[in-house]
C-alpha cells in the first residue's frame, strides 16, 4: 500500500490552481513567494491595481508586527494577486479609535481591521471566549487546527457577516496573561489593591485578589503606566511588552502567560470583501492564514531576544509559584461557568473549544 505523502493535501485554490501543503512549506523555508513556488500564472510585470483597500491596524510603530510582518502582509497580497489588489495600511488611531474598528470597517470607513477579538465582545459575546480561554491549549498547531478543522471558523464568519464584515481569519497572537508592574510582585495575594489593565478571565482572577480592572486601549497603556493611571498591565509576551516600552516605566515581570496564543483578528467590509472574484477572495483568506503563523513565530523568537533586552534596561523577572498557578486554574473554571450564559453563540463556541481541548489531553504530554 503506497503511503500517502500529507504535503501534497490541497489547502487552498487561487484562480483554478491548487496550493499544496508543500507550497507553503518551501515558501517559508526559502523566502520566495508562495506565487512563485506554487507556480502561479501571475504576469510578472506590474499593472495597475484593481482594488484598492485601506487598512487599519492596533498593532504599530516599534513592533514587529507594524514595521516586518504587516508590510509584507501587504507584499504578498499583491503578488498573489498579480498586482489586482493593493493595500495601504495605517498605524493605531490613524483613522478611528482602535475600539471602533469593527464599527468603522462595517460602515466602509476602513476596508480591513486588525485587532483583537476580545475587543467585540460588546456586539459579539464569544468573542471573550475565541480571544482565548486560560490553560486550554499549549501549542500553536493546537488553535490551528481549532480554527481550521472544526466548525469554529463557520459559526465565527456567520456572526461578523450581520455586522457587515467578512471575517478574514484568526491571527495567532503572542501570549497573553503575565503581569508588568511598577511594583514588585510575586504571589498573587500582591494584587490586591493594585489598578491593572486587563480583561476576560485575566480580569476575573486579579478581582478575586481584590484588584481593580482598568480599561486601556494597548497603545495607551505606557503613558496610563508613567502617569500612576495604573499599577500594572497585563499585555503580551516579553517582546510585546518591550516592543510598546512599558519597561521604561514598569521595572517587574510577573509570569506565567494565562493564554499560550491569544487571538488577534482580521476582517474586511463585506462589500468590499464581495467585489473581489471568488481569486481574490481566496487570496485574503490564504494571505492571512499565513499571517497568523508568521505572527506566532516571530514573537517567540524575538521574545527570547527581548528577555536579555528588558533585563539589561533593569528590569527584574519573577513566576508564580505553582500553588498560585494551580489557584488561577481554579478561579478561571470557576468564572468561565459565570460567565458564560445563555448566549446559544457563546455555547457552540465554548462545546467546540472544550471538546478539542479535552481530545488533544487524552495524549499524555509524556508519550
């Protein structure tokens, strides 16, 4: 019986030519373009775009994301799509506020939005729970095939479409859930008291310990950090703290990360997202599934990187230790059950994650 090779599966299929498992793979092992790779029929010659789209992100200037990953974002986009489409991207704030992205992108204002699920919870409730749940999952191929091969992506595009919005895809964010601190911290017991930004079930844990919760865009929090606004911050992974310079004012790292990768988003105003060839369309969705994993990637090596940064800036990195760790497991169930309600959004969401989650522990971390 012939084996069968699992990189020639078809993932995606741009204007009637199949893109393999293997054309993505030798296309991030050789830096060429997945259009060259794939053997694209694009002209090679530039022509004027087709379609122009503006978009917006939360992410900006001094991250990686912003000055590396979203220009070439913008790069492959255009040559998947053989220069048809061409995207201008703004920084935080350049057009709407970053908690209004999802309003500005369904009424046309900006064509694409990047940002943080967690951020509609307002208009769409699960998306505290597809931002991320603590302790669910501990690898990136985890939440890949959460939102690739299981019903989640579906019932996700099915609730941004009635806000107007063709949801593009999950970006594979860096962990979330670690603490900076103009105060030293070391148990959980030294929050109480103690004004932090944070959200979902970070939140929930930190108010049990007699915190309060401040709401602070992530652009905001160095300046809500310098002017005593607040004490603390929950953000990302030690590259994305040191990336919006919050260790110039908070001088002390408290582990671990709640969420190994939270979920950032991508989305398209749904008449502009319609007026692309069902090509195109592909295009965007492949684009930034790509996206997704270069995000991932990179913030946990320059993370590595950032670790050596912060501590020759001062800084002073402490964990947890596993009493409290084991008590924030608890907190978190606990909240997650109140939490939840009756939305019939919130529970398909929750049964897919939990299902998943409770299928990839059935294989022991040691075998």
């Amino acid at each position: 019986m012939t084996k069968r090779d699992t990189h020639d599966r078809v993932v995606h299929e741009i204007g009637g030519q199949k893109i393999r498992r293997r054309d993505i793979m030798k296309a991030g092992l050789t830096g060429a373009t997945l259009a060259t790779v794939a053997g694209l029929s694009s002209t090679a010659k530039a022509q004027s775009p087709e379609f122009r789209f503006r978009m917006q992100s939360f992410l900006g200037p001094g991250t990686t994301e912003w000055e590396v990953l979203v220009p070439r974002y913008v790069e492959r986009v255009r040559e998947l799509s053989g220069g048809r489409i061409e995207i201008q991207a703004f920084p935080p704030g350049a057009v709407v506020p970053t908690f209004e992205m999802l309003d500005a992108v369904s009424k046309g204002v900006v064509d694409i939005g990047y940002a943080a699920q967690v951020y509609w919870r307002g208009k769409i409730p699960f998306t505290l729970w597809t931002w991320g749940v603590p302790f669910a999952f501990s690898a990136l191929d985890h939440y890949d095939y959460l939102w690739h091969e299981t019903d989640l992506m579906g019932i996700v595009r099915d609730a941004f479409a009635k806000e107007n919005v063709h949801f593009l895809g999950p970006v594979y964010s860096d962990e979330w859930g670690a603490t900076m601190s103009r105060e030293k911290m070391t148990r959980l017991s030294d929050f109480n008291g103690v004004k932090i930004r944070s959200f979902g079930l970070g939140a929930e844990i930190w108010k049990s310990q007699g915190a309060s919760i401040v709401t602070v865009p992530g652009e905001e929090q160095y300046t809500a950090m310098s002017q005593g606004v607040i004490d603390a911050s929950n953000w990302g992974s030690p590259d994305g703290f040191k990336a919006v310079k919050l260790h110039e004012v908070a001088k002390f790292y408290l582990g671990p990360s709640l969420i190994k990768f939270d979920m950032e988003d991508q989305f398209m105003n749904m008449r502009a997202y319609n007026s692309l060839p069902d090509d195109l369309k592909a295009v965007m969705n492949l684009a930034t599934r790509l996206y997704a994993v270069e995000r991932a990637a990179t913030s946990t090596y320059n993370s590595a990187i950032a670790v050596g940064e912060m501590k020759a800036a001062g800084v002073e990195f402490n964990a947890l230790p596993e009493e409290d760790v084991a008590e924030m497991r608890r907190i978190s169930a606990a909240a997650l059950e109140q939490l939840r309600g009756d939305d019939p959004g919130t529970k398909a969401v929750l049964d897919i994650i939990f299902k998943t989650r409770d299928q990839l522990n059935e294989r022991p971390a040691n075998i």
